[in-house]
C-alpha cells in the first residue's frame, strides 16, 4: 500500500475519533522508508507528532522480544503517566508497562527494550468475545507483548481517551511495528485477551483504530500467523 493510502485512512480514522485539531501537527512529514530508519534507530528517537521522553535509551531492536503489542488503559488520573514511568524505572520487573502516555500525547519509555515488566493476565480469555482466542489463548504474554498504558479514565473508567492521545497513539503504533516488525493484527486490546473490567472495554477502541491503519511495517516477518507464540524468525 502506498504512503499516501496509509496517510488517507489515518486522516479518516482520526476524523472519526474527533481528533481532527491534532491531525496536522501528528501527521509525520517523512517516507515510509525514513520513518522505518528512524524507528529501527538507537538513542532516542523523536518521530513527528509525538514527543517521547526516554528514562532509558534504547538500543538494538533485534534484541528485543517484542512480536505483539498490548494496549491497556489505567485507572489514573490527568498528569499521572510521569509518575507511573519513573516507579517503573526503579523497579522494571514489577506489574506495570514499558511504555505510558499522558492524556497530552506525550510517550514516555519506562524500561530498556529489552526488560520483560509483568503486565496482563496470561492471556486467559478464550471465550471468542473479541477476536478469535485460539490463536491468543496463553501465547500473547508480557514475554513476548510490549504494553503501553493510556492514562485518564479517572474517576470514570468509561472515560475514552482524550484526542491527544489517539493523534499520538496511531503514529507512535506505527513506530512500534517498523521497530519490532509487528503486523496490524498482532496489535491487541487488553481486554481482548484477559478477562477484564466488565464496566468497560480496555484499550478496545485504540486497539481497533491501530489496526484499521492496516500499516505494514518495512521489515516484517514471512509468515507473521506462525510467531504470536513470541519465537523470532530474524
């Protein structure tokens, strides 16, 4: 698919997430093969539209474990995402996320890339509510699933996330796939895959809009089905 069909799907999933305000500021201004360069890159990359701040830098993609990503929603309050990142850092291990956004858009990377922090539940939903489970059931799990956290929905868990977040979510999800070669359908809501809230849906909406992007990373794998166990094919 051409950049520019990529970019045309985004505008119209940002016009229906109301997100139109953030679009010309999230839009990144780079080809496809620039922006895969930049995402595989070590340091700390910025990418346009999205500021990340690094609490550690990262380093070579190849030796992470990453082959899905897991969309979870914290019942935080405006302006906590900082916070949360830090008490990661300290303890990289404990339960919680590599990466959280505050409602402004605003990423920040917790862990090195390579730390698996304890996040999700086993992947122990297989009920079909969502997606098809038989291919999730115990196999998309904090080993092999890097987690983002949208901070928020607090006190309302209901509460979907602000505009920011959405603009800055479906660039920064691309920068994830080029990074980690993760196709669209290994993007997961957590609600998907682990028995949740049943007030609402955990990352349900940013999880469906990341996939609608359809993006296909520069470097991805032959038969992407065969790894969501988290076996590497590289």
């Amino acid at each position: 698919m051409a950049i520019g069909m990529r970019f045309a799907r985004l505008v119209s999933t940002l016009i229906l997430a109301g997100a139109v305000v953030v679009l010309a500021a999230s839009l990144p201004a780079l080809a496809q093969s620039e922006f895969a360069k930049l995402a595989r890159s070590p340091g700390m990359p910025q990418m346009p539209g999205v500021r990340v701040v690094y609490l550690a830098p990262l380093g070579n993609p190849a030796h992470a474990p990453w082959r899905n990503i897991i969309v979870h929603q914290t019942e935080g309050p405006a302006g906590s995402a900082r916070a949360m990142a830090e008490r990661q850092a300290r303890s990289p291990a404990a339960r919680g996320v590599t990466l959280w956004m505050e409602t402004d858009g605003t990423v920040y990377w917790a862990t090195p890339e390579t730390v698996i922090t304890t996040h999700g539940d086993g992947a122990n939903r297989n009920d079909n509510k969502y997606i098809d489970n038989s291919a999730t059931y115990g196999k998309v799990t904090k080993v092999n699933s890097i987690g983002i956290e949208f901070v928020g929905n607090f006190p309302d868990v209901r509460k979907p996330p602000t505009a920011e977040q959405h603009a800055a979510w479906l660039v920064f999800v691309r920068f994830l796939q080029e990074r980690y070669a993760i196709r669209a359908e290994r993007i997961y809501a957590h609600n998907w895959i682990d028995y949740k809230d049943a007030r609402y849906c955990e990352g349900c909406d940013l999880a469906s809009a990341a996939r609608a992007l359809d993006y296909i990373p520069e470097h991805t794998e032959p038969n992407p089905a065969a790894r969501v166990d988290g076996g590497s094919s590289r």
